[in-house]
C-alpha cells in the first residue's frame, strides 16, 4: 500500500493511495450489506448445528420469519460496515517528510518532529519508529505503506535511515523482577507494566513506557516479554545520497 507524493517544495507524502482509500469508503459498507441482508437465512441454517455456539439468539432470529427482519439486519449491517470505514481510514498513519521536520498524522493527532531532533529511524515489523538524539523513541506509529517506499522517501531527504533496525537492538536486555540494575522505583514501573500489558490496556502500557524514558531507560515489547536499555549513548546512522 501506498503513497501519494508531492515534490512542491521538496515535500513527499506516504500513505493511502487514492483508490485505497475509496476501497475502504466501499468495501466494509458493501460486506456489511450482504451480511446483514442474508443473516437471517444464516442464523436459520446455523440453528441446526447443535455444536454451533450462541444457538439462543441464533434460534430467536431464525423463528421470526418477517420481511422487517431482513430490512433491519441489512439496515445495521450498512451502519456496521460504514463504522469500519470511518475507523481504519481515521487509523491510517499519513507521514509527511521534507528537509526541515517530519509530520505524523493518525486519528485526530498531528505530530511534528524536527530534523534536528532526530537521530534516526527505522522499521520494525509494521511500525516506523523515530529516535531522538538521546536514543529515546520520539513516535512508534504502524504504517500502511511498503518498507522500501518509506525508507526512500527519508533517504530522498537525507534523514539518517537505519537499514539494520533498530541501532539499539544489541543493548536491550530482558526485564525481570527486581532487577539490581534498575532503580526500584523503575523496577515497579515496569511491574505495573507488565500487568497492564497482560490486561491488554496499550494506552496505559505506552504512557508507562514514556514514563520510563523519563527515568533513563528505553523500554520495548518482544511478545509477552519486556526488555530494556539505559538511554544517553548515540549511535552513528548512514544515509545513502540519492
């Protein structure tokens, strides 16, 4: 997926294509159509497989035999379909790139980064990630775009791209607790991280790893595991000229 790009004033913008962004408009509205349209017949054959799950309100659907029925889960699964839309085009990361700063638009945020700034930048899994110039993580945002487009558009700009990742990779260590390295109170930070992140509350689990940053440490997640680094040392990144 990608981009739009515009050279006006050595500016290039990544991030849903225009046909991307009406089939996202289209599809979920339509899914949710023939969904909706068709999900009284197929609660009604689902009500005869005993070992299908919610077989209560399976069964309640399928005994109203009324054509209102079909209007109303048509009409609900359009409304569904239309939410999804609005929801991944609001969640669609649009990143703005020129020699002076970067832009990062998600949702109903716009953050601004400038190039003095930043250290460095680069790809991990389907996240773009921005370090500052003490090796924190100034954003961490997934991206819809391809890696290689991202990285060139950086490059054309002559940002310092790490090809390898993550700069820092070799210095994180695995947290546990009470680790005799890290402060207590960071020790309880990453505690009450460790149970949000079991919760599932990623709100509360990126504003403690903010906090961490605070204390001196940079924090990242490796599956069910977290590790750490002490921040403060730099690294030299290389660009190439295109």
């Amino acid at each position: 997926m990608f981009k739009s790009q515009q050279s006006n004033k050595r500016i290039t913008v990544i991030g849903l294509t225009p046909f991307e962004r009406i089939f996202l408009l289209i599809a979920p509205p339509a899914a949710g159509l023939i969904v909706g349209y068709f999900l009284p017949s197929i609660a009604d054959w689902a009500a005869g497989l005993p070992w299908f799950p919610f077989q209560g309100p399976l069964k309640l659907l399928a005994s109203i035999q009324e054509i209102w029925l079909t209007a109303i889960t048509t009409i609900l699964g359009f409304i569904a379909g239309m939410w999804l839309s609005a929801e991944a085009l609001k969640d669609s990361l649009i990143i703005t790139v020129s020699d002076e700063e970067v832009i990062l638009n998600i949702a109903d945020s716009t953050h601004r980064y400038s190039r003095s700034d930043i250290a460095s930048m680069f790809i991990d899994g389907k996240e773009l990630v921005l370090l500052g110039n003490a090796g924190q993580e100034l954003a961490r945002e997934r991206y819809e775009s391809t890696p290689a487009k991202i990285a060139d558009a950086f490059v054309k700009h002559r940002y310092s791209w790490s090809f390898d990742g993550d700069p820092y990779e070799a210095e994180y260590r695995l947290w546990v607790d009470h680790t005799p390295d890290l402060s207590p109170a960071l020790n309880a930070l990453l505690r009450a991280r460790n149970q949000a992140l079991q919760k599932k509350d990623m709100e509360s689990a990126k504003e403690m790893q903010c906090e961490a940053s605070k204390l001196g440490i940079m924090v990242k997640d490796r599956g069910k595991f977290q590790y750490w680094r002490n921040l403060g040392k730099t690294h030299e990144v290389r660009y190439d000229d295109q």
